[in-house]
C-alpha cells in the first residue's frame, strides 16, 4: 500500500515525474521496470524509506540510486 502511494505520488507531480524517468532512463531501465523492483523489493520485506530517500531526492533534483 505504502509504495503504491509513493508510486501514484511520482505520477501526479509532472515535474517530479520528468525528473524521475530521467534518472531512471539514465540508469538504463524503463519506468515500469523500476515500479516492478520498487513493488518486488518491498513484497520480499524491503525498507520502503530506502525507496522515500530516492523520492526525496528526485524532489530535490538530487537524483539518488536504490
């Protein structure tokens, strides 16, 4: 639930979304790709504020990796 939030939340924000497919382009994997890993990183138990520290960086324009 909490990463669906964090998912719709970069998809509401256009700037915010702009940033984060770049860096997520620049890393070399689609956007859908890196739901799938943020959605199968927090299934198998991952901390999801690893995932909001990446978010607040996009916000920041600081991309930072996961």
């Amino acid at each position: 639930m909490e990463t669906t939030k964090l998912s719709t939340r970069l998809l509401i924000d256009r700037e915010v979304k702009a940033k984060a497919e770049a860096a997520v382009v620049a890393n070399g994997m689609s956007i859908s790709e890196y739901l799938r890993r943020v959605l199968a990183y927090a299934a198998n138990g991952g901390d999801l504020s690893v995932v909001a520290a990446h978010h607040s960086g996009i916000h920041s324009g600081r991309p930072k990796t996961v």
